[in-house]
C-alpha cells in the first residue's frame, strides 16, 4: 500500500529567507574610554597624563562632572597601578607580560572602578567590558568579564591583606602595597622620615593634592586671590593660596590668565623664599636661577629682585623650557640664558643663586600619578652626579658672602643630605641652618637642612639646604 505524500508547500508560501545584518555596533562609554586613551598615551608615548588628558577632553567635548570623573579614572588609575596590576594578576589565568596591552589598560580602569569609588560593581564591570569589545573584540571582552568579576569578590582591604607582605614581617613593604608605591620608593620614604611616620607620608602621597597658586609680588596680594578664585590663603607662604582638589583647571582662573598668579606649590614657594632671607654683607641686586626651567620660581624670585631694582639671570638648556621662562616672566627684570648650568658662561659674583636641580621628582608623585612607576632605582645615579656638578657650579658663580639655595623635589637621601655633605666637603662652605628662614612652618625637624612632607605641610616633599660661601 502506497504511503499518502503530502503536498509540498508552493515555494510562493515559504517564509523568505532573513537577510544577515551587520553586527549591531558596540557603546562604549566616552569618559572610561577617554581615561583608558590616556593610559595608553601614558605607556606608549611616556606622556604625562596630566598634559595627555585634557585635549581628549576638550577634542570629546567632555566637561562638567563628565570630566571630573574621567580626571578621577585616570589619575587615580596611574597612582595605583601597582596595586592594580597585582589584583588583576591574581585574577587571570596569564601572566601580565603576556597579556593585550590595550587590554591591561581597559583593566586597570575597570579595577580601579572597584577598588576606589563607589561606582556599582555591575557598571564598573559592564562599561569596562564594552570598552574591550569596542577596542579588541568579543573574545577579549569575554577573558575581561572573567577578570573583572573575580575581582569583584574583595575590596581592596581584602585584596590587600591578601596580596600583600605581612605587616609584622615586611612593614615597608606591606604599607607599599596598601599606599601603591614602588617598594624601593617606600624604602626612600622610611629612609628619610623614619618608619613610624611611613603610613602617614605615602598615604598623604596617595592622595588627590589641593592646587596651589602664587600671587605675584607687586601685582596682587596673597587676600585678594583668595577672594578671585575662592581660594584660601596658604598657611606658610605670604604669596600663597590653597584651592580645594578638584576645583577645575586653574588656569583658566583670570588672574593666572592675566599672568597675576601662577600655579605652584606652597612647598616650591618657601625654599625659593628660604633663598631670599638671609641678611648679606654688600651688595644684593644680582640673582641667579640655575635650573630655572619652567619657569615658577624664576617668576617669583624675579618680582621680589625687580621691586629692589635688580636683576635675576635665568638659565635653562631646553630651549622650549626657555621660551616658557620668557612667558612666565614678562615684565620682570628677568635675562633668561639658554646653556648648560653646570658651565653657563656667565660672570661669576652673584649675590644668592638658587639651584632647583633635576632630581627622581619622589616628593611630587602625588602631583604626577604616573611618575612613581615611571622612575627606577637606577636613575638615581646619572642624577646625583649631575646635581653635584650643578651644586658645585653654583658655588663657584657665588661671590664670597653670598647664599646658595640647593633645593630637589625629592626627599631621597643620596639626592639630599648626599649631595649637600659632598659639596661641603670638596669646597669648605658653611651650611647654614635653614629652619629660621621657613617661619611659622612646624615640624622642621633636626636641620641644618629643611625637609617638607605632604603629611606635616600640605606641601609637596621639597628639600632646602642652605650654604654660605666663605668671606
């Protein structure tokens, strides 16, 4: 018996075939996707996110609390990748060496997102992932769900005591972790201010630092920038005024605008005045700056030797750095000398010379985030000699009675305390004590020499060693 067919379906009736669309394109979000841009520039060019972020900014069209956030990822990101890295190591089945770079940018932001803001975890982890699908594809975005979810079980509290040396047995190097330093930069630290107050300084280093300005002298007071800009005046600098951390780019404040004020730090402010403040014997009408690129405290020793009716000479070797000397400087009685400070050519017999000497930069991290994995333990050595040659450089330009300013960002020992004992050794000038010249600032500790901490002083860590040549 023949089986009964049935009919086939006229080909008219068939449902038509779907056509393939094209994959629907992927959001990612423009101010995570900015922060890990400027990442990139950071590792890829040596950029400095602080000079690296802000076009993007401006080119994205992101302002406002947009942009305050992205600030935040960024810095925040640079400042604690150590501690970063080591969480997303933990949390991956490969070794950071072996992984995208691109990725590890993404993965950095995404973690810092979990670590240190109060960003929910679920858009922390989905913004990050969207931006690794949008940048690198599915099957990275699907390795850095996996990363980012395993590093959603700890805060970083957890991820600290898991991760990091025993306080008892390794106490510089667990408060390293805890505070994202280098561990060598640790060691610096405990070298120079001790262990007890190691926790207190790279905290203070960790943190987001207040923006400072200097009122120009002769153009406005110290009270009437703080009443423009809303600001406060500084508690140690006649000149200074502090604004809270995040309060927008000073320079578009208009008294920085109008060249009025300028943005530096209360810190690098004293050990310029430190220089002015010992009474001399004779003449004192003709100053040097150095180092004086790029330009800050040239600008300030410049307004106070103009109002007396002398003159600061300005020495730079980057003709860039120059050029911004010449700008900071306008209408001072200012001559800025392009050469080498350690041979400038020029006469020597000035009265006070500053020497603001290039230096590992350790007591400014907070104020460039991506500079304390950016230095290494070997650039200490090319720098130390370069700062014993500008030390002694100095020196000789300085007519007999007259004061030489030795001052680093840095409280690094070889780059201080070495450096000062090495020229005093090799020349015979006497080191004065420079506490009674930083009035009203406490905690100055032994001397003769002065060291600034963010912990004590709100300042960055500057170094000032005064030294008098014999009459």
């Amino acid at each position: 018996m023949n089986e009964r067919r049935r009919p086939s379906r006229p080909g008219k009736a068939r449902p038509p075939r779907r056509k393939s669309s094209p994959p629907r394109p992927v959001d990612a979000d423009p101010v995570r996707l900015v922060a890990v841009e400027t990442l990139r520039a950071v590792r890829e060019r040596d950029a400095y996110a602080n000079l690296a972020l802000p076009p993007l900014l401006k080119q994205r069209r992101i302002s406002g609390r947009d942009a305050a956030l992205a600030t935040e990822l960024t810095y925040g990101a640079c400042r604690a990748q150590g501690l970063l890295d080591a969480v997303i190591d933990d949390c991956s089945n490969r070794p950071l060496s072996e992984m995208d770079p691109k990725l590890l940018d993404a993965l950095r932001i995404g973690v810092y997102q979990l670590l240190r803001t109060r960003i929910p975890a679920h858009a922390a982890v989905a913004s990050t992932v969207d931006i690794v699908r949008f940048e690198s594809g599915s099957k990275l975005a699907g390795f850095a769900n996996a990363v980012l979810r395993s590093a959603t079980e700890l805060d970083e509290q957890g991820w600290i005591e898991k991760l990091a040396p025993a306080r008892s047995e390794d106490p510089i190097g667990h408060l390293a972790m805890r505070h994202a330093h280098p561990r060598w930069i640790a060691q610096a630290f405990a070298d120079a201010v001790g262990l007890d107050e190691l926790d207190a300084a790279l905290a203070a280093d960790d943190a987001r630092p207040a923006v400072h300005l200097t009122a120009r002298p002769g153009e406005i007071s110290a009270d009437e920038l703080a009443a423009i800009t809303g600001g406060d005046p500084a508690p140690y600098s006649p000149y200074g005024v502090r604004l809270e951390a995040g309060a927008g780019d000073p320079g578009d404040l208009e008294p920085v605008r109008e060249g009025f004020a300028s943005v530096q730090d209360e810190g690098s402010q004293l050990v310029a005045l430190a220089l002015t403040r010992p009474e001399l014997t004779g003449p004192d009408l003709r100053w040097l700056d150095l180092c004086a690129g790029p330009g800050g405290k040239a600008n300030l020793l410049g307004a106070l030797i103009t109002m007396d009716g002398g003159t600061l000479d300005a020495v730079e070797q980057a003709p860039h750095r120059a050029e911004l000397i010449r700008q900071a400087t306008e209408g001072l009685s200012v001559n800025v000398h392009v050469g080498d400070g350690r041979d400038p050519g020029l006469e020597p017999g000035y009265d006070r010379v500053l020497v603001d000497a290039p230096c590992t930069g350790l007591g400014a991290l907070r104020r460039r985030p991506e500079a304390r994995w950016r230095r290494q333990p070997s650039d200490v050595g090319d720098l130390t000699k370069l700062q014993r040659e500008l030390l002694l450089s100095a020196i000789g330009l300085t007519r007999p009675g007259g004061v030489v300013a030795y001052v680093v960002c840095s409280p690094h020992l070889p780059e201080t305390e070495g450096v000062v004992s090495d020229a005093i050794r090799r020349t015979g000038v006497t080191q004065l004590d420079a506490r009674p010249y930083f009035p009203d600032v406490p905690d100055l500790g032994d001397g003769p020499s002065v060291q600034l901490w963010p912990h004590r002083h709100g300042t960055d860590a500057m170094f000032c060693a005064l030294l008098q040549i014999p009459a």
